[in-house]
C-alpha cells in the first residue's frame, strides 16, 4: 500500500516556488535538514529527484491536509 503524500511548497530566495507531494517521512527530513543547515537536500519525488539549497530556502508550506469544497 502506497503511503499517503502530504502538498508541500517549497519557496526560494528570488521568488520561485516549487511544489511537491511527499510522504510524511519525507516531510520530517526536510523539516530536520532545514534546522540542520545540511545543503544540498536530496528529495526523491514521483517527477524526479529534487536537490534542494537550503540556504536559498524562504519558507515551506505543508497542506494541512483537510480537504474543502467551495469557492
């Protein structure tokens, strides 16, 4: 059984965001390198693999996962 992917933006020094659907494990290792400092980040995606500059990192946002419908 595939495990569930959580919506995660990943934004940059400069502007550019990339999004991401990640497994919650992947999440908690983002999470910890970005305290760590630890750069480049490796990131293992259905897309392909993601290497991430931590130091140009400006925020992550994580989906909180509820689901709505509405405008």
């Amino acid at each position: 059984m595939a495990s569930e992917k959580t919506s995660v933006e990943i934004g940059f020094d400069g502007g550019q965001v990339i999004p991401a659907r990640l497994t919650g494990d992947q999440v908690k290792s983002l999470r910890k390198a970005i305290g760590s400092g630890d750069s480049p980040h490796e990131i293992e995606t259905e897309e392909g693999v993601l290497l991430i500059d931590l130091g140009k990192v400006i925020f992550v946002r994580i989906s909180s996962g509820a689901k709505t419908v509405g405008f």
